[in-house]
C-alpha cells in the first residue's frame, strides 16, 4: 500500500506541474484553456470554472490541458492556432520547464537531508601524509598551494595538482584559527592517483544545499543522456528499460533507504520525462515544436492537416510502445 501511495504521489508531483506549467503560459498569452485534466480515462470528478473544467480521471498515468485550437485551426483570438509561433513554442516548452524545476527542487530537498560534502576533513586516515603533516578530523582546508578551496572538488583539484618530487602547502583552520601544512601525498594503486588520506566532511547548511541542487541536477542529467545515448550505441539492452509498472517496482526499492534517495529517484524521473517530451516524435510537445519549425522553413507547405495526421501515426506508436514496456515490464518482475 505505502509504494503505490508514494507511486501515485511521484506521478502527480511529475503531472500537475508540467500540464499547470502549459496551462499558465496559455493563459499569459490568451489562449482558452477547455479542459485541465489529472489523469486519463474514465472521469471521477469535475469542477466548472469560467471557461475552464477541471477534472480528475480514472488513471493517474497522465494529464492535459485541452486548449481552444490545439488539434484544429479555430477562427478565434482566444485559440491555441491564432498565436504566433513564438508564443505556441513558449506554451509547450513550459510543461518541460516545469519538469526541470521539480527536478532541481526534489534534489535539493534530497542535499538538505543527506547534506553535501564541503571543504572540511570529516576522517584522516592512520598514517596517512595528512595525519603525518599535523591535520585533524574537523579541520577546513582554505587553500592548496594558494588557490582557493572553498568546495571539495576544489580540495580533490589541489591535491590532483600535486607533481611529483615536490609537496603540497595547505592552509587551514582549525577552531577559529588558521595553520599551514606541507604534505607530500603517496600514489595509491587502487585507486590510480595520489591522495592524502583524507575524508570529505558534510554540510547541511541550507545555502550551500540550495547552491548544489541545480550542479547535482546537472550532473544527473549528464549521466541520464549518458543512458539514453546508449540505448543507440547496444550499452542498454530492453530489460534495462522500465515503464510505469517497473517504475513500482523501483519505487518499492528506494523507499526501503528513505526520502533522499526517493527524491532522488522523483527527480531522475522528472528529468527523463522532460527529455521524452522534447523528442520530435507527433504527438509529444517536442513534435508539436518541430511542426512549427518545418512550417517556417516551408513557408506554409506543411499544414495543420498533415500535423494532425502524422500526430495520429505518432500517438499510435507511442501506444504501442508503452504496450511492449508495459508487457517487458511484467516479465521482469515475473522473471520470465
């Protein structure tokens, strides 16, 4: 019961935002917005608001917003199809926008409970160069050879700098004063560089959460193109990839280490779903934006009728495929 609560929850926290997003940016440019939906399917509930209905379907797999114009070219300057083309591309990139945001913000949250490594030394190790040359546990370390370190990737940058033959001048403070001391870091094979024996401390101050949520969202991001790239290069094969139903089961999995690591979780799937919206496939935000270009470079050639028509090919395709995840999914989880 607990993992489709929180499964429900994750797919709500990914669908509201991003339909609202496109919502808001309509609204901004005067476009009618019909129909604003959580979910698909079979209606449970629905609410009258001016122009707008607002309603609530059966399965919590989706959502839109329906507006004035979007599927056909309607006479009317509160439709989807009077805007100009700089305003329909800022209506649909905001639903991804919004995705990009949760993403940011769900890691961020995930820095304030985990907390985010800084420049201070949480551990020396034993005989180490570092605990030889007099640091301690607790220590902050300002500046290698000079250069300022106010990040761990900063300390890790110092001590990589080190060549060999000489030794590394470190500066820190050690309870509210300042020392200096010179290290020669050993080559350790394991690990294929010089190190100093050091342990990165951890900071939960709320600041410096907030100035790494959007780096380590960045860096998720990286390793998810990293990903997708492979799905055309054979580093992925198909059980590597999950759809909603696998996705229950990942949720089971996380939430057995806590909220940081679901957050985690929420935000890499924010990110893909920001990333699959943009694709130029019909039917998707990303080849609704591509209709537009084309309709620039062909100066009007390509018409509502043919998007329209290539938005069904594109609708059946992706049915098609969230069948066969769906189906790879079960077996999956059945091991079959």
């Amino acid at each position: 019961m607990k993992t489709a609560i929180l499964f429900i929850i994750m797919l709500l926290v990914l669908i509201i935002p991003h339909e609202w997003g496109h919502m808001t940016v309509a609204r901004w440019c005067g476009v009618k917005i019909k129909e604003f939906s959580v979910g698909m399917g079979p209606l449970i509930f629905k609410r009258q608001k001016g122009d707008t209905q607002y309603s609530v379907r059966l399965l919590p797999l989706g959502g839109y917003c329906a507006m004035e114009g979007e599927e056909e070219s309607v006479d009317s300057p509160t439709s989807y199809s009077s805007k100009t083309n700089g305003q329909k591309a800022a209506i649909l990139l905001a639903g991804v926008t919004m995705n990009v945001i949760i993403a940011v913000i769900a890691v961020t949250v995930a820095l304030c409970l985990t907390g985010v490594t800084d420049n201070s030394i949480s551990a020396v190790t034993e005989g180490s160069p570092a605990q030889k040359a007099g640091l301690e546990a607790g220590d902050t370390i300002v500046s290698i050879n000079g250069n300022k370190t106010d990040t761990w990737e900063k300390v890790v940058a110092g001590i990589d700098s080190y060549e060999e033959g000489g030794a590394l001048e470190i500066t820190y403070e050690r309870d509210g004063k300042t020392g200096t001391a010179t290290v020669t870091p050993e080559y350790n094979e394991e690990h294929g560089q010089y190190m100093i024996g050091i342990t990165a401390g951890t900071t939960k101050d709320f600041w410096k959460c907030v100035r790494f949520g959007p780096i380590t969202t960045w860096e998720l991001n990286k390793a998810m193109l990293a990903g997708f790239r492979s799905l055309f290069t054979g580093g992925v094969s198909m059980n590597d990839v999950a759809g909603p139903v696998g996705l229950v089961k990942v949720v089971d999995s996380v939430t057995d280490y806590g909220v940081a690591p679901y957050l985690m979780l929420l935000a890499l799937v924010s990110l893909n779903l920001a990333l699959f919206n943009v694709l130029p496939i019909p039917g998707l935000d990303g080849g609704k934006l591509f209709f537009i270009l084309l309709k620039i470079i062909s100066g009007g050639r390509i018409n509502d009728d043919m998007e329209y028509k290539a938005t069904l090919i594109g609708m059946a395709l992706l049915i098609s495929l969230f069948v066969l995840v769906t189906i790879n999914d079960v077996m999956n989880i059945f091991g079959k």
